[in-house]
C-alpha cells in the first residue's frame, strides 16, 4: 500500500500489552452501546463510519484512529472520560524532581 507520497506504509507493531488494552476499549464500547440499545448501523452512522470499521473498533484493531475512537466516545456521552487519560505524569514529576534534586546538589 501507498500513501499520498508515493511511499509504502508500513505498519507498526503493537506492543502485546497495548493489543489488549485496545481489545478491553473496544469491548467497553461495545457494552457501552449494546446498554444505550444503539444498533451497529446506527451508531456507525452516528460516529461517521462504515459497520466493518464498526466492527474493527469494537474487536480493538489497533490501525483505527484515535479520532474515530474519540468520536465513539462522544456519541456514547463518555468523551469526558478522555480528559483523565495522561493527565497525572508521576513519572514526569519524579523524573523532573531528580534533575532538580542533582542541580542543587551540584550547586552546594
């Protein structure tokens, strides 16, 4: 396959722990819309797909895009839940907090 360049897409792979939080998504959404009794040609329609992407998103593949996915999540009324995701970096505070620590250790 060729993209708008001229130049062969490759796929990534993806991690294996990745994989299966993509596939635990796609199940929630499909709970999520299976409880709001939406059916597959509807809510397709809603997020502006066709029913094999449906499928896809639903089955966590992980070459959907992650606007289709927040369009999913809108459509379900869960969009708010993508303002929690990487919204606490521990680990960016503590890495911060070690070059701190090192600069004034240094400066001493």
């Amino acid at each position: 396959m060729t993209n708008i360049y001229g130049m062969s897409k490759s796929t990534v792979p993806t991690f294996p722990r990745a994989q299966k939080q993509l596939i635990a998504l796609g199940l929630r959404l499909r709970l999520a819309r299976k409880r709001r009794k939406l059916g597959t040609e509807l809510f397709a329609e809603r997020i502006g797909i066709s029913r094999e992407t449906l499928r896809r998103l639903e089955k966590g593949d992980a070459t959907i895009a992650m606007g289709t996915f927040m369009r999913a999540l809108r459509v379900l009324g869960l969009d708010s839940d993508l303002d929690r995701l990487a919204a606490d970096d521990e680990l960016g505070r503590k890495l911060q907090d070690l070059e701190l620590l090192g600069s004034r250790q240094n400066s001493n």
